[in-house]
C-alpha cells in the first residue's frame, strides 16, 4: 500500500456512517450482510446508504459477491491488514 491507496482508505472511514458501516462488516464476517439488512440497520434508506457503500467499495474496503437476488456486501480484511502494515511501517 502506498500513500496515495493508504489515505483513500482512511478518508473512506473518516465519516461516521461509512466507519459503522464496515465496523458492521467485520462483525459478520465471513457471512457478510445483503445492503438492505445494512440499510436497516444502519438506519438510513437504501438509496442514501448505496452511496456511502459506493465509496468504502471504490476504496477497497467492501467487496460485493451476489447470492440470488440478494447483493451481499464483505468486508475485506486484507484491504484493513495493509492499512495497518502500512501505517505501522
């Protein structure tokens, strides 16, 4: 990771909503969550919420596999795992 990759990550967990939103990830992880059950639970509507998700996905925070009709969103570890390498380099 570079610092260009490191701070893109970091500003994609620097707003409250998105930083709950993977803290959410993590936590069922390795099953991860469908965007509506995050929405809910999140509390926002899913439209608002698409968008916050868009932004931890272009940071390579989330990664998206689909299951029937259902978009079921990860967490991906090994994006946190560099940023923590990196940062304690």
């Amino acid at each position: 990771m570079d610092d260009v990759a490191a701070l893109s990550v970091l500003a994609a967990l620097a707003h409250p909503t998105r930083l709950a939103t993977f803290k959410l990830l993590v936590r069922h992880e390795p099953d991860g969550l469908s965007t509506g059950e995050m929405a809910e639970q999140i509390g926002l509507s899913q439209s608002t919420f698409s968008t916050h998700l868009a932004v931890l996905a272009k940071a390579g925070l989330v990664a998206t596999e689909k299951r029937g009709r259902n978009q079921i969103q990860r967490a991906d570890l090994g994006a946190l795992q560099a940023l923590m390498t990196f940062l304690a380099n």
